[in-house]
C-alpha cells in the first residue's frame, strides 16, 4: 500500500528515471522496415554516365520521404582521358573493384549501380532500378541501425551506433554526402557539357564492428572542393558478401558545426 507522505517521492523518482534514460547518448532502433542503398559508380568523364546522374536525380526527388539512400561515388580511372573528375577519388574506385569480387564480375564500368550490396545492373537502366528499389522496400529488413551525433571538435565527428543485427563480420559504413553540385566539363567525351549531380559522396569510411551491436566511432570530416559534406548515410555490410542488412542517414550536418 502506498501512503500519502510516499506518493509524491514515488512520482519524483519515476521523473529522474524517465529524465536519465532520455538523456541516453545510445540512439535505438525503430521498427524493422524495408529499405534500398543504392550506390552509383559514375564519372564526369564518361560519355553514357550523364542518363544516369539524371536518373539518379529524379529518384531522389520521388523518394524523398522513403527509406531509400542513395550514393553516388565517382571513380577516378577515367580521368586518364584529359578530364579530372573533381569528385573522383582512388577510395571510390576501390570499393567498385571489391563489389567486383563480391558479386563475381569479371570487369567493372560505368555507370553502374548495386542495391543493397547484393545485385547490380546498368545504372541508366530506369525500369531495373525502380523494380530493384520496389522490391528491397517491400521486403521487411530483419534488423535495424541507428545513429547519433555526440559533438563535432575541429571537424571531428563522434557518431553512436546501435543496432539489433549480429555484428560479427560486419563493418559499419559511413559515407558522406553532398546534396548537390554542377560542373562544366571543358574535356574529355563530355567536353562542352555542364553536368548537375546529386548525393555526392566526398568520403567514404568503414569500421570493422568485431561483434558490437553498439559504440562510438570517430571521423574526421574533409572538405572536397570547398564544401562540406551536409549528410551522412551509414549501413552495416557483410565483409564476406558485400550484402546490406540495415541502414539509415542524418541530415543537416552543417548545423553540427
């Protein structure tokens, strides 16, 4: 039985609890739901890559309130040809030669797009990439991620994760991005054009998990082309199979500095 004098230091008590765990730095998982990273190699240097950067373009603008996350990374092999990608960088071709060996490819090319690590295609191929994005949101994600910021020092960002997925063999991947941007291309085969690009990635950063379902990971933010990135999309991938299990994004990054 609760007596009178009792009551008011029981409703004080359950205040502090309810006040600590909202204080938790710890970001929790929302309800399992479908979702689509879709990641597109291109290069302002290749002829057949501006469909797809408009592509690209257009799915962002239809998808904007949905769990669909996408990633366009330059590669920098065809700079080679007269033109430097501004965006390029050696990382971004890199990670197009491991979803090589991850999906058993005998070359890479542009433009080229994988969904959800697991199935790629020609990313100019509209029909293809509307039915893969269709397909990976209607199919329930078994696990989820989610990510916080604690504090930016002199561009170093503190990012908490914490996800209800088995970790063990898995890297978290934290791609940063740049909502959009125009350059005008004065050689190479798209000499003469001014090409528009959308979620930019000016840098990409994986850190192996060991098992943790949950932590802090630093990063230094850099600067491409004197902007900052002004979002982040992070997601857990196996280090086997390249496959996505769970992601998720932060906006407005430039409000952290």
């Amino acid at each position: 039985m609760i007596t009178k004098i009792a009551l008011p230091l029981l409703v004080i008590s359950l205040l502090s609890v309810a006040f600590i765990a909202g204080n938790k730095t710890t970001p929790k998982p929302q309800a399992k739901t479908g979702f689509a990273v879709v990641e597109l190699f291109t290069s302002e240097g290749c002829s057949s890559c501006p469909p797809a950067d408009a592509l690209l373009a257009e799915i962002e603008k239809e998808t904007q309130n949905k769990p669909v996350y996408l990633l366009a990374f330059h590669v920098d092999y065809w700079n080679r040809l007269g033109w430097k990608d501004s965006f390029s960088n050696s990382k971004f071709s890199s990670r197009q030669n491991q979803y090589a060996d991850w999906l058993n490819l005998k070359t890479v090319y542009t433009p080229q797009v994988v969904v959800n690590g697991s199935k790629e295609f020609i990313g100019s191929e509209e029909n293809i990439l509307r039915n893969s994005i269709k397909t990976a949101l209607a199919k329930p994600s078994t696990g989820n991620l989610a990510i916080s910021t604690s504090k930016t020092d002199n561009g170093n960002l503190m990012l908490n994760y914490n996800s209800d997925l088995p970790t063990d063999g898995y890297s978290l991947a934290v791609a940063f991005v740049i909502a959009k941007a125009s350059n005008q291309v004065l050689k190479g085969e798209n000499k003469g054009k001014t090409l528009s690009h959308v979620q930019i990635i000016t840098q990409f950063e994986t850190f192996a998990l060991g098992g943790k379902t949950n932590g802090t990971v630093n990063v230094q933010m850099e600067t491409v082309n004197g902007k900052r990135p002004t979002a982040l999309i992070a997601f857990l991938q196996n280090n086997k199979t390249g496959k996505i299990t769970a992601a998720t994004s932060l906006r407005n990054l430039l409000a952290l500095n």
